[in-house]
C-alpha cells in the first residue's frame, strides 16, 4: 500500500517583546511517503533561519550556492527563488523582518542578498549556532523548542539597532500598495533619496526600485496562489501597466514563466501559504507589515 506525502505547519505569533522583529516562527513536520523527497520552490522573501532534525533537504539557487546536510540553513533577503528537497524531517523556521536582521545579524544585507549558507558556520549567523545545537531535545517538544526560541532572542535584547526609526518607516512604505514608484517611497520615508537608497540596501537587501518591484509581483504571485482561479490576469497587481510588463517580472523573480509556474506541483508553499494566511493574515513574509508602535 503506498504512502501519500505529509505535511504539517504550525504558525505562532512572536511574542509582544519580540514581534517587530520577526515575522513568524513556525513548525513543520515533512514525510514525503513513497517519494522520498519533496521538492518545492520559494518565492523571494525576506531573511530567514531553519533549523531541521533529524535529516536535512538539499537546497540551491539557479546557477548559484547549493547546500546539503547542514541542519541549520541561512538564507539573506531573496529576489530569486530557493530550491529544496525536503527528506521526512521536522523544522523550525524563523522569519526575520528588516528590523530583525538590523538587530540580531547586522552585517549589510546587501552583500547577503540571495545568500544561502550552513548557518553553524557562516560568521554572520554562527553567534546563533548554539540556539541550533540545543534547540531539538531527545523526544519532540513544540512546547519547549518554541520556549527555547523565544528565550534565545531575548537573551540577545541589549543590541542596539541603528536607523530602527527609519527602517520601520521603509518597510511601512513598502508594503502599502499605493506606494509604486521610487518617489513615492522616498514621500512617504520623509527622507532624501540617497539616505533610503543606502538604508535600503544596507537594512533590506536591495535598492528601492526593485524592492518595490519584488512587491508588486509578490502580491500578485499571492493572490494567484490563493485563489488560482483568477488565473494570472485576475490575480495580477493593478500598478502593472500590462500583461507584458508582468511576465517579465516573473521570469526576473521566480526564472520561468508565469505557465510555467502553475504547471508545475507546488506541494509544500501551497500549504504553507494558506495555512500561513489563517494563522497571521498573510501568506508570504514579504506582505507583513512591520508592527504599529
């Protein structure tokens, strides 16, 4: 009798304390049943951290790092999509914001952008390295390892995060859909166009037009995974100016085509983003808004 795929994920907020700092921290049992391995692709995202027990996937990007057996992956700001293989496998993801990143990684996230790295030894993520070694305990504990998450990030609470005033205003500006062009970011952030320019890579990853233009084709992306029958036409941004315009953002962002993509099986993300809708009101990272206050 064959074995059909399992996937489980469960979403929990961050804590208050911790909340403008992550997007989510979530747990994920994968069994690929008779197929062995489950291959999926995410889409651009912010930075993110997982941590997985007690095998680990296969993960690269196109024509760029490959990564097996490490049990703690590192990836930076994204504007490509990630590939992995997942074996039968638990994880635990931790979703960082712009802000996150200022805090408890630091190092410009411009020259971490795409990066995809075995966190326990990258020098720009091996200080959380003790988090991965001690996270799992002998027999499986959401409870304790959701514990030991949260207390590890407040142990860290003292480092100071630079520019957080503006990095907030950025990331509020980004993700408010009326905000379009370049100009209108830099309206909004009440700042010179250099100065977001240079936060904007420093805090975000890339420059400011094509953060924007990551969140036009994210929400559209988005919406089409949540309700395919709009078909790419229905679920397409309305600050596009045509189908054209579209298409070519997909191939830049995901590297196919728009028939490609939903031709293709995407048995993790669809699950991910839908459950990931009715836990925290947003599918994908990139749609989070940065926490009032």
């Amino acid at each position: 009798m064959s074995s059909q795929p399992l996937i489980t994920v469960q979403f929990h907020e961050p804590p208050e304390d911790l909340r403008k700092y992550f997007t989510t921290f979530y747990h994920t049992e994968i069994d690929p049943g008779d197929v062995g391995t489950l291959r999926d692709s995410l889409h651009p995202e912010w930075a993110g951290l997982r941590i997985f027990s007690p095998q680990s996937p296969k993960a690269w990007f196109d024509a760029g790092d490959e990564l097996s057996n490490a049990a703690f992956i590192a990836t930076g700001p994204s504007s490509r999509p990630l590939h992995f293989a997942l074996p039968r496998t638990r994880l635990w993801g931790i979703g960082l914001l712009p802000l996150g990143w200022a805090k408890y990684i630091t190092h410009d996230a411009g020259a971490c952008a795409n990066l995809l790295c075995d966190g326990m030894t990258n020098p720009h993520t091996a200080h959380i390295a003790s988090l991965a070694e001690r996270l799992y305990g002998p027999e499986p504990d959401q409870a304790a390892e959701l514990a030991r998450i949260t207390a590890f990030f407040r142990s860290l609470a003292d480092r100071p995060v630079p520019d957080a005033a503006r990095i907030v205003a950025i990331h509020t500006a980004l993700v408010a859909s009326e905000v379009v062009t370049v100009s209108d970011l830099v309206e909004r952030v009440a700042a010179s166009q250099r100065t977001v320019e240079r936060l904007c890579y420093r805090h975000f990853g890339f420059s400011p037009k094509r953060l924007l233009r990551r969140q036009r084709f994210m929400r559209s992306l988005a919406q089409f995974m949540l309700d395919p029958s709009l078909k790419w036409v229905g679920a397409m941004d309305s600050s596009y100016h045509d189908q054209a315009q579209f298409v070519r953002d997909f191939r830049e962002f995901m590297g196919i085509s728009p028939s490609e993509y939903a031709s293709t099986p995407h048995p993790v993300l669809e699950r991910f983003m839908r459950e990931r809708m009715k836990a925290h009101g947003a599918p994908v990272q990139t749609l989070d808004k940065p926490p009032a206050g």
